[in-house]
C-alpha cells in the first residue's frame, strides 16, 4: 500500500490483534453459525444484522429515504414497492407496519 506505520499505529494494531485473539475471533476451523466475538458470551449474531440476508430490506430502507428526502433528486416513486422484496419475513413485516404508521401521520 505505500504506507508506513508508526509506533502508535503499531499499538493499536497489538491491542486490536490481542482482543480479536482472546475472544477467539479467528479459527481455523469451520463453524456454520456466525457468533459476537466481542460479546462475553459469544452469541450466535441475529439474521438482521448479516448482509447476505437483509441485503434488499436495507437497499429498500435507504431508498425510501432518500426519496422521502428527495435526495439525490429522487421523489417517492423512486422508492421500489415493498410487496417485491426478498429478505426475513419478519423484517418485512416491521418494515410494512412503519409504512401504515408513517402514511396515518402524512
């Protein structure tokens, strides 16, 4: 990359190195189930938070942003309908019951 690291660069790379090490965030060996390294208890990470399976539920939620902004010169229609998005059933569902909510105060 071209770049040098200082000492105190260094440090924190030590510090951060040794964490990862004592929560045991790195393995060699294969585990199906994602777990919170930095969690005391290593717990299995929630679905929300993995990209391969909420990846449409946030492109949806950052679009209806924006329109409702009108960011990027986009306007409401821009936003897709929810009713064609794939992801956790119950992420939808609370996506779905925000919208009523949110159309009762427009």
């Amino acid at each position: 990359m071209g770049k040098k690291a200082s000492d105190n660069d260094l440090g924190h790379i030590v510090r951060t190195v040794g964490l990862i090490h004592r929560r045991k965030g790195m393995s060699s060996g294969f585990d199906p189930i994602l777990r919170n390294v930095y969690h005391k208890d290593n717990p299995e990470l929630q679905q929300e938070i993995l990209d391969a399976t909420t990846e449409e539920v946030g492109k949806f939620m950052i679009y209806r942003y924006a329109s409702r902004e009108g960011l990027l010169g986009m306007t409401p229609s821009d936003c897709p309908n929810i009713e064609l998005i794939n992801g956790p059933k119950h992420l939808i569902n609370r996506i779905k019951k925000i919208k009523r909510v949110n159309n009762q105060e427009d």
